[in-house]
C-alpha cells in the first residue's frame, strides 16, 4: 500500500499543475493579411457588407478627438466563413492633438498615448486561414495594406473569454499642428451575433512631462464596442 503513495502524489501534483497552468493566459496567433485577401474568405466579391458599426470618442485628456471603432459583417453561404461574424476594431488618434496641463503651477504640454486594449470576446474562430498560407488556426489579422494606419500588435493574448491586445508601438495624439498615430484594422471571427460591451484602453507614458509617477496608475478608459454575444451555461 505504501508503495503507492508517491504515484498518488505525483497525480495529484500533475493535477494541480494543470489546474494552474489553465489560469494563465494563452497566446494568440495574429497573422498579417491584405483586406481583400481576408474579405474573400467571407463573400466571393472578396468585399464585405457592414451590418452593424459604432464610433465611441476616447475620453482621453487631449483636444481635438480621439475614437475606438468597431464593425461586423457576416460570412456569405458558400464561403468559408459561412454562418460566422466577423468583428474588426480600429483606434484613431488621428484628429486628436496635443493640450496644456497643470504640473506643479506650470503649463506644461500634454501628449498622451495608448498602449494596449482589453475587451471580453468569447471563443475565437480558429478554423480559418486569413493569410493564405494553407495553414487553418490564425485567431487574429492585422489589415496592413489597403487601409488606414500605421501601428499593428505587438502581442494578443486570452484569458477565459477575455483578450488582451498590446500595440507594437504606442498610439499617441498629434503634437501642435500634426496628426495622431492610428492603428491598422485588426479582425476576429465568433460564431456569435453582435452586442455591445465595454472594451478598456490603457495609456502609456506620453511625450511630455506630465506623466504619472511610477506610484501611480495610467489612466485606463471604458469604451463601447461591439462584441459576440456571450454563451452561458444555466
């Protein structure tokens, strides 16, 4: 009987091991594609019909405006998206600029920047091949030509029915007279219809002085989207 026990207790460590292994997020494999490549998987015009769209302001400390987009359209019968729903996010600092703080008395230039965004998406499609290279399983797509923007992902990664996407480079308002950074189009596939939910994007350390101290926090913003609807199990 004793000989048994150190193979019971290997079990359970393996167990347990497993167990916490499973709370750790899990890297998301992006893929960069052209958006008419992409757009072909879901409509033989290889060009897509938007069926549902929102434009939420940033409420960033910066004049001008600053927005978080977010589209879906539906997999056409025959393709291979048949019967899925494809959902895409943009952030545009385009418009938005530069403004004048207050440190310590001072006036003080204010350029503050995003650095990643957050939002609870469910099940990511991962039988598809956005990037044509005969291989299923991409989760995500960065639109890197044919369209607006110049910053992709650094990273993406999941945590139950949450994704976390970190920019390769921060997005940041435009200095006096200039334009703002924006992203590329970046896309997910669901099985399910749209909602709204409440995506959060984190702000980094601008180009100015008037940052935060390493004791306190970056802002972080709330802003609507359009995500799948969520199943939940009674």
């Amino acid at each position: 009987m004793t000989g048994r026990v150190p193979v019971f207790i290997g079990v359970v460590l393996g167990v347990v091991f497993m167990a916490g292994c499973a709370k750790h997020d899990i890297h998301l494999k992006t893929v960069k594609v052209s958006s008419s490549a992409v757009y072909c998987i879901f409509d033989p015009s290889c060009t897509v019909t938007v069926t549902d769209s929102i434009t939420t302001p940033i409420p960033m400390k910066a004049g001008g405006t600053a927005f978080l987009e977010s589209r879906t359209f539906a997999g056409k019968p025959g393709t291979p998206a048949s019967g899925l729903y494809g959902y895409e996010y943009r952030i545009d600092l385009e418009k938005a600029v530069e403004t004048m703080v207050d440190v310590d008395g001072i006036a003080t230039k204010h350029i503050p920047c995003l650095l990643s965004m957050t939002l609870e998406f469910g099940p990511i499609v991962d039988t598809l091949d956005y990037d044509g290279d005969g291989k299923a399983g991409d989760l995500i797509y960065v639109v890197t030509s044919s369209d607006p923007g110049r910053i992709g992902l650094e990273h993406a990664h999941g945590l139950g029915n949450t994704i976390v996407l970190g920019f390769d480079s921060p997005i940041c308002v435009g200095a006096s007279g200039g334009h703002g950074n924006s992203t590329y189009v970046f896309g997910l596939v669901s099985t399910q219809p749209p909602k709204s939910v409440t995506a959060t994007v984190k702000e980094t350390a601008g180009l100015t002085a008037a940052v935060p101290s390493k004791n306190e926090n970056y802002p972080r913003y709330d802003v609507l989207v359009r995500a799948p609807q969520i199943r939940t199990t009674p």
